[in-house]
C-alpha cells in the first residue's frame, strides 16, 4: 500500500478515527523529525511572549479557550 492509497482509504473514515490515526502516527515520529519555527514564525512566538509577560492576566487557560471555542461554534 502506498502513501495516496492509504490517505485515501483513511478520508474514508470517520473523524474520530482519523484523529486518532493522526495522533499515532504524530506521537510514533522521532523527537528531531520536526523542523525548528522558521524565523517568521520565531517572531510571532517571542512577540506574544512578550505581550503576555507584560500583561500575564490577558492570557486565558486552556478550559477557558476551549470554552470561547465551544460558544463561538453555537453561534
């Protein structure tokens, strides 16, 4: 089986199983197989670091985002 034989076969599936399958295959690559942030991106992360350490209570934790994700999907 090929790689396009085998993306193919797995759109087929139902989400929940592609997640799966998305995550296991995610979670079986080695460490160093993901290229660093290009410089670009690099940026975008120190500058929203940046604006959080300046003002820490902008943030939002993890329930909270998933929440105003929840909600925005509702509408």
């Amino acid at each position: 089986m090929t790689a396009d034989q085998l993306i193919s076969d797995a759109a087929l599936l139902p989400t929940s199983d592609r997640l799966r399958i998305a995550q296991a295959i995610w979670d079986s690559l080695p460490e160093d197989a993901c290229p660093a942030p290009g410089p670009e991106f690099q940026a975008e992360l120190d500058r929203r670091m940046a604006k959080y350490r300046e003002n820490p209570g902008s943030g939002m934790t993890i329930d909270e985002l998933r929440a105003r994700l929840e909600a925005d999907r509702a509408k």
